[in-house]
C-alpha cells in the first residue's frame, strides 16, 4: 500500500536527519564564512559536506552516471544529486 511505503520512507528520512544533526552537532556545525560557536571556536561539519560547492563535479558513490546540480532558493544555494534527491 502506498501510504505504508511513504510512511517508510519518512521513518528513513527522519533517521538520516537525525543522525546527520547529531554529527554535525558534534563537529560544532559548519563553519563556511563566519559561523563560530558561542565559545568563538569554528565548526569542522562543512569538511564533510559531499556535494556543496561541487556543482558540475561527478555525484560521489551514486551510479546516477550525472553531476552534482545546483539551485537558488530564498538566495540561498542548494546542491543535490537528481536522481538520489528529487
Ligand atoms: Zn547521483
């Protein structure tokens, strides 16, 4: 049944968030241009970013054989693989 598939899929998705978050918390986030943390330090999560800013550059352990894209919303850039992230 449909639903069941798409409740599967959201229990993926929320465990993948959820993981991705703890690690980046971890890490102390994402330091790109001047993010620091309340101690001044910076975050070292963005060293394991594998697609942003590599837009054109092949999709990393996906055989979608394309490229990673990139998109503007509210200004802000997003990179994604098609066929992975739709
Ligand atoms: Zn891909």
């Amino acid at each position: 049944m449909a639903s069941t598939v798409r409740r599967r899929r959201a229990a993926r998705l929320v465990a993948a968030v959820r993981e991705v978050l703890r690690a980046a918390i971890e890490a102390g986030g994402s330091s790109l241009r001047d993010y620091v943390q309340a101690s001044g330090q910076r975050g070292y999560f963005q060293h394991r970013f594998s697609v942003y800013n590599r837009a054109g550059e092949p999709c990393p352990g996906c055989d979608c054989g394309g490229a990673i894209r990139r998109i503007v919303q509210a200004g802000r850039s997003t990179f994604y693989c098609p066929r992975r992230q739709r």
